[in-house]
C-alpha cells in the first residue's frame, strides 16, 4: 500500500479551507480510501488463501474484489483530478 503519502496529502488538500459540498467530497473521499483498504485486505486473505492450497478459494471472488476496487480507485482518482477541489 505505496499510496499511503499520496492519500494523506490528498485528503489534506481537500480539508483546507473548504465549505459546503467541498466538505461532502472530503466525506465521500474518505469513506471511498476506507472502502478500498477494506477490499485490498480482503484481497490479500484471499490470495493468502488461495496459496495454501484451498480449493474453494477460485469461486470468482477474486475477479470480484478486483473489479470493485478498481471501480473505487478510478472514483477516487476522478474527485482527486477535480479542479478546484
């Protein structure tokens, strides 16, 4: 999880004198970086699984998880390349 410091400069900007729905966004953006270590945990357990040997592991979930968060990080990616945020 490289983007540790990009995350929190990334929220740090969006937090400084911000109002209103610029408020929202800070909300939103930090409910998505939760969500998306939320998945990249469950991601990992599940690759971690996956190399013990069970084979009940390749049920799909994996191509799952790795849509969602590929979903999250384009939404975030998309709020943080907002001008003016």
């Amino acid at each position: 999880m490289g983007g540790e410091p990009y995350r929190f400069h990334a929220v740090l900007t969006l937090t400084r004198g911000r109002c209103g729905g610029k408020e929202m966004n800070y909300v939103y953006l930090k409910r998505l970086y939760a969500k998306r270590a939320e998945l990249e945990a469950k991601l990992e357990l599940h690759d971690a699984r996956y190399c013990f040997g069970e084979e009940e592991v390749d049920d799909g979930t994996d191509s799952d998880l790795r849509q969602r968060l590929s979903e999250i990080s384009e939404e975030i990616a998309t709020l943080e390349s907002r001008p003016g945020r």
